[in-house]
C-alpha cells in the first residue's frame, strides 16, 4: 500500500510540472518577431536569497552542534 501511495505522490507532483514546460520562447514575440534589444539587468537576483539560505543552514548546523556537545567532546 505504502508503494502505491509514493508512486501516486511522485505521479501526481509530475503532472503538476507538466504546465511549466509549456513557456513560450522568450527570444520570439507573440506574432513570431524577434525581441529587440538586450535583456533587461545583468544578472538573476539570487545574492539576498542565498545569503538567507546559507544563514539558516549556519544557524540549523549550530543548534544541531551545541544539542550535541556532549558527545562531540569524548
């Protein structure tokens, strides 16, 4: 049962991508010319996020470290 439960998860959680592959050409207009001019910035603004991210991940680390100091130092 517990099988058939994880197949029809991961089969479900395809399907819902399934309509993000459907993204029209970024490079092509509607009516099928192409986009002028450059792209717009000079880079993804990932630099807050990751920060964010490496900040929890550093904070998630010294918790589980200072839980476990006493068997870190025998």
């Amino acid at each position: 049962m517990k099988k058939i439960r994880h197949l029809l998860i991961a089969l479900m959680l395809v399907c819902l991508n399934l309509g993000l592959i459907a993204q029209p050409d970024p490079t092509h207009n509607g009516d099928g010319t192409d986009v002028g001019g450059e792209p717009i910035g000079n880079s993804a603004p990932i630099g807050n996020g990751a920060i964010i991210i490496i900040s929890l991940a550093l904070v998630y680390m010294g918790k589980k470290l200072w839980d476990n100091r006493d068997k870190l130092i025998e």
